[in-house]
C-alpha cells in the first residue's frame, strides 16, 4: 500500500467563515482545541464523521478541505 501524505485548509476555512477561532470550530464539531490544532498542523488525521463535520460547517466539500500531498514522499500535482 502507498503511503499518503494528507495535506488541510482547515486554517484557510476557520478565517473564510468569518476569521473563526479554533475554539468556536471545536466547540462547533465537538472536539478540543487541541484536535484542531493537531489537524492544522497536520498532526491528526481526523476520522471521516469528523471531515465531514467540518465541511458541513464551513458549507463545502470534503475534498475542498483535507487533499493527498504526497504519495509515497512524492508531490502530488494541483
């Protein structure tokens, strides 16, 4: 199996929706801060409930939010 780098606008989005901080999102998806920090930073690979939470919170697709960077240390092409 290939390894898969997961790559996020999570920060892109929390300002889009009116600069929200990452305490509002967490509280808004039932997480902690710190999960949304640890996301961001990509840290965390959230669980699929949760990336849809977030984008139906943010009113947009998954796929507009979390995104494959690398397959296997390679960049992906945009």
């Amino acid at each position: 199996m290939k390894k898969l780098t997961i790559g996020n606008n999570v920060r892109k989005q929390r300002f889009l929706k009116d600069e929200m901080t990452q305490k509002d999102l967490a509280q808004a998806v039932s997480v902690s801060r710190q999960t949304i920090v640890a996301i961001e930073k990509g840290q965390y690979s959230p669980t699929l409930e949760l990336c849809f939470k977030l984008a139906i919170v943010f009113d947009t697709p998954v796929d507009q939010i979390f995104f494959v960077e690398e397959i296997d240390g390679k960049k992906v092409k945009d």
